[in-house]
C-alpha cells in the first residue's frame, strides 16, 4: 500500500502573499524555503495560470468559495501533476 502523503497547507493574505506554508506545501515545489518569504503566491504559478489565478484571488476577496487548483512548478521547472 502507498504511503499516503500530508496535505499542502498554504495560507494567503488579502494581497496574495504567502502568511504560512507548511512543509508538505514547501515539497511541492521542491524547495523549503520557497514559500515562506511572504512573496506574493503569484510568484509560484506557471505564466500561464497567472491571470486565472488572480481572477479568483478576487473572487475570493468578494467572498466567494471556490476551490483553488493549481499546478506549481517544481524548481527544476518541471509540473507537479500529483
């Protein structure tokens, strides 16, 4: 049986910075100290998620609930598809 991992924890400010990250959420991108540094989450999306992302980081901010999926990249540039 597969070893299940721990969840990604990620929390965001109003302004999408990064307020806490646990370390199953630093793994994801390969790097632990990656998301720590209150730089905005923007900064840890493909280009091309970009736009999307910051469209519902404004719903989110009217009030909205919808989940948030993503694929970060890895710091070899590579997507994180688990």
């Amino acid at each position: 049986m597969a070893k299940q991992q721990p969840d990604g924890i990620w929390i965001i400010d109003s302004d999408a910075r990064t307020l806490f990250a646990n370390s199953a959420m630093a793994e994801i991108p390969g790097n632990d100290n990656v998301l720590i540094n209150r730089k905005p989450s923007f900064d840890y999306l493909f280009p091309e998620d970009i736009d999307a992302a910051q469209k519902l980081s404004e719903s989110k901010q009217r009030g909205e609930a919808s989940p948030f999926h993503f694929h970060l990249p890895r710091a070899d540039g590579s997507a994180n598809l688990g």
